[in-house]
C-alpha cells in the first residue's frame, strides 16, 4: 500500500476536488496518510485567488522537497496556479513531476502511473469542453458520519471582473445537470446528511436543465435533507425568483453571501461588476423583506487600483448601513492576465501600507457589526443542528444556527439532531450555551464512534 498526502489551499471548490483526488488515489490502492514526511506522494491542490495563496504554496514545494530528496516520494501541483503557468511551473520547480489543472482530476491515475513507469514529468491542463465535461460523483458512502456536505453544481465563471483571476484558471461555466445534482444529494440524505451547501464559482447563473431557485426547491425537498445553503452569488445574477425562494420554502437556510465588492460607484465599475451600489441595496432590501431575519455576509477588496480615501470611506459607509453579519475583506492583489493588472498603473497604485490600514479599519468595524450581532442572541433559544463535538472543547458540541452562526454547547444530542440551545455568552464569532430541547434525531444511527475530523476543514487562502 502507498501513502498519500493532499495539501489544500483555496476556496470549497478546491476542498470538494481534494476529495475527489482521494476518491480517484484510494482506487489505486493509494491510502492517505496525515504526514507528509511518510507519503509516497505529495499533491498540493493550488490557490491563485491573491498573490499570498501564491506565495505560501511555493513554501510548502520547498517542504515537501526534502520528502522527495528522503523517500523519493512523487510531487504533483494541481488546482489554480497549476493551470495558471501549465509547464512553465516544471521549469520553474525542477523536483516536481507533475502538474495537472482543475479539469484533469479524471486523469490522475493515468499521470500517476505515467511518472512512476515511464519517468516522464507530466503536464494535464487542457480545459474539457462544455458538452463534454463530466462532473465528477461524490461517493456518498465517504461522507457517512457527516451531517453536512458540498455538492457542486457549476464550475468555471463567464463574468469579467476586472481584478479576478478565476476565468483564467477555472474557464468557462459549465452547469451539472439537475437530476445528478439531486441525485447526489438523495445518496448523501440516504447516509444520514441533514444540510448541504450547493457550490460552484456563480451559482446564480446555473443552467442545469431548470433555474437555480428550482435548483435549490427541488433540493429542499429531498427527504432527509433539512437545510440547504448555496455559494457564491453575483448580485446581477440574483433574480426575484430566488429571492421569491426564500419566502416561500423555509429549509432554505436564511443566509445569503453576497459579495458587493467596494461602497464606490466609480471603483464598481472599473471592476466591472455590473451593478451600482443603489440597484445592490435594492436587491437586498428584497431578500430581507421576502426573508426577515437573513444573515448577510460579503466579501470586499479595499486598496483597489485608484481607490481614493473618499471611495474607502464609502466602503466603510455601506458596511454600516448594511449591517452584515460577517465579511470576508482582502487587500487588492494584482493578478496575472486579468484587466486591473493590465491598467493598475494608468489608475494609480494605492500603497500597500495605505492598503492594510484601510483593512484594518473595515475589519475592526466588521468585528464590532457582527459581535453586536452575536450579542443580540444571549439570552434567546436557538435552532442548532448539531455536527459532532466542539473543536474548542471536547466535552461540548458544536452545530450551528439556520442563519450560520456557530455555536458550541454543552449537552448530548448526537450529530445530525436537530436542538434548541439556550445562548448564554457570545463572542464576535461564535454563541455559546446550553442544551434545551432536543426537536429531531437524526436520519440513521450515528456512528460507533464520532468522527474527529474538523467538520469544515478551512483551506488555507
Ligand atoms: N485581490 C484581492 N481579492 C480578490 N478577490 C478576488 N480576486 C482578488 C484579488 N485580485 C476576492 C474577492 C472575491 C473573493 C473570493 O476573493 O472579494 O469575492
Ligand atoms: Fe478557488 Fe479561485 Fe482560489 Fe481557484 S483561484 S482555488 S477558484 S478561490
């Protein structure tokens, strides 16, 4: 038996074909191992999203070489940056013997036997075309003894956002077809799933065979499955027959991402993002009247190239009056090929350190926005379903709220039970309490022993 090790960086999709990687090694005979230093191979599944992703994959190369120099042990790159430079990174990285992009996943057993046999340094980054792209099946029996679980639905993204560099690495949008969507959801229900999250790079533009709000309906009711979430939207995608989705089927957990990007106007449409920040507001003022009560979450670029104080400020502005519940904020990283690199310097700059101070700014406001959120929720019971044990403390559990907040908590419901817990403390990311009421147990019995696995294991961005 070979031992293998995948290292992921990156977003959910990445983590879903980390997955998927597995799947195809374990029918090679492969078993993973969670030491690098013991691994006959070594996979790093890439992220290109921002310079920093970039940086820090290349310091795990320089780890894992010395596996190499040792065991000899097989090293491959896969995932975005392996698509962004294709062969230049086996010029680049003489000790490495692989690379292969995210569509080539089909064909790791083929590269893997192809470097072992013939010791040949393999390339695999050809995109696959939309007709003939076959999404790769979950094997539900690999996620039995979870509670929760992604399912893709899209991959690949068609919208020109000027600082992104996505199109490049994941291509063109290609859409799962809707009954092997809920199939794989149905198998997943059958070993005991109670949530899943559909994913893909611009969910709201699926083309499966029905909309993306039947898409999420039709998932609703898959007997088992009690609540269903979705990643990433485009605002200019979101249509009222989503937003009418969420008034009318309640599984669909209240909790929307939706990615604004900047406060400005101006800066919105150097990013080409299609919508100004009035026709967003509106939309949300929907969502939050079709659903009272929706968590909503962004993610923000601050520094972008040309971006003045003003626009920062109106950045600052529109998390106040917006409220979100949480928000993921980066600085501005130029990437390769995309339409911001091209044009940063005729825009202007914005210096780095003037970039981080203004992160440091949104994101203090952001901690105290979303700990007056989790404040509001001491003293109330809440909804949990719960995923297993809490990370922080073995002897509470952890799930979370329909509206995703986490929440750890003593009592003894096992994983998959549905509960109220009655919130005692908060902190700015995370409730805690105690158990009241159990509402449902789960679906199949739970297994001998719980699984200890992080239950979302975050990639490394
Ligand atoms: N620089 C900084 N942040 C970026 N993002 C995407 N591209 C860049 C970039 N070049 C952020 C966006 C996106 C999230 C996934 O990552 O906010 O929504
Ligand atoms: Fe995911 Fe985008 Fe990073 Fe690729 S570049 S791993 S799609 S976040």
């Amino acid at each position: 038996m070979k031992r293998y090790f995948i290292h992921t960086f990156g977003c959910q999709m990445n983590v879903n074909d980390s997955l998927r990687m597995s799947e195809a090694l374990s029918k090679m005979s492969y078993v993973p191992t969670p030491e690098p230093e013991n691994a006959d191979l070594i996979i790093l599944n890439t992220c290109s999203i921002r310079e920093k992703a970039e940086d820090k994959m290349l310091s795990a190369l320089g780890r894992y070489r010395a596996v190499k120099a040792s065991r000899g042990a097989i090293l491959g790159v896969g995932g975005c940056v392996a698509q962004q430079e294709k062969d230049k990174l086996l010029k680049k990285v003489p000790y490495l013997d692989f690379v292969f992009g995210p569509d080539n996943i089909a064909k790791l057993p083929e590269v893997i036997t192809r470097v072992q046999e013939a010791r040949e340094r393999v390339v695999e980054t050809a995109f696959v075309d939309s007709e003939e792209y076959v999404f790769p099946r979950a094997d539900a029996e690999t996620s039995r003894g979870k509670v929760t679980e992604f399912v893709t639905v899209m991959k690949g993204c068609d919208n020109v956002c000027s600082f992104c560099v996505v199109p490049h690495t994941r291509g063109r949008e290609v859409s799962r077809a809707f009954p092997d969507v809920l199939v794989e959801v149905a198998d997943l229900a059958r070993v005991g799933l109670r949530e899943v999250t559909l994913i893909g790079q611009n969910v709201n533009s699926y083309m499966g065979g029905i909309s993306f709000a039947q898409l999420l309906l039709r998932t609703a009711e898959v007997p088992g499955i009690e609540r269903v979430r979705f990643t990433t939207s485009h605002p200019h995608d979101l249509s009222d027959e989503l937003i009418e989705a969420f008034r009318v089927q309640p599984k669909i957990a209240p909790h929307f991402h939706l990615p604004v990007q900047c406060g400005s106007d101006r800066i919105l449409k150097m990013m080409r993002r299609d919508y100004t920040v009035e026709q967003y507001l509106v939309q949300l003022a929907k969502l939050r009247a079709a659903r009272p009560g929706i968590a909503v979450t962004t993610d923000i670029i601050v520094g972008f190239p040309g971006e003045t104080e003003e626009e920062f400020e109106m950045t600052m502005q529109l998390t106040e009056q917006v409220k979100y519940e949480n928000q993921f904020s980066f600085v501005y990283s130029p990437r390769p090929k995309t339409g911001a690199a091209l044009r940063e310097k005729e825009w202007g700059l914005v210096p780095h350190e003037v970039k981080v101070a203004r992160l440091e700014r949104l994101q203090k406001l952001q901690r105290r926005i979303s700990g007056e959120y989790t404040q509001s929720q001491v003293g109330l019971d809440v909804e949990v379903m719960v995923e297993g044990r809490s990370r922080y403390d073995a002897t509470k559990r952890f799930g979370r709220t329909p509206e995703n907040r986490t929440v750890n908590f003593d009592g003894d419901a096992p994983a998959g039970s549905f509960v109220t817990v009655h919130i005692e403390r908060a902190t700015p990311n995370q409730l805690q309490g105690k158990q009241v009421a159990v509402l449902q147990g789960p679906t199949v019995a739970p297994p001998p022993v719980e699984l200890t696995v992080p239950l979302h294991v975050p990639a490394e961005a």
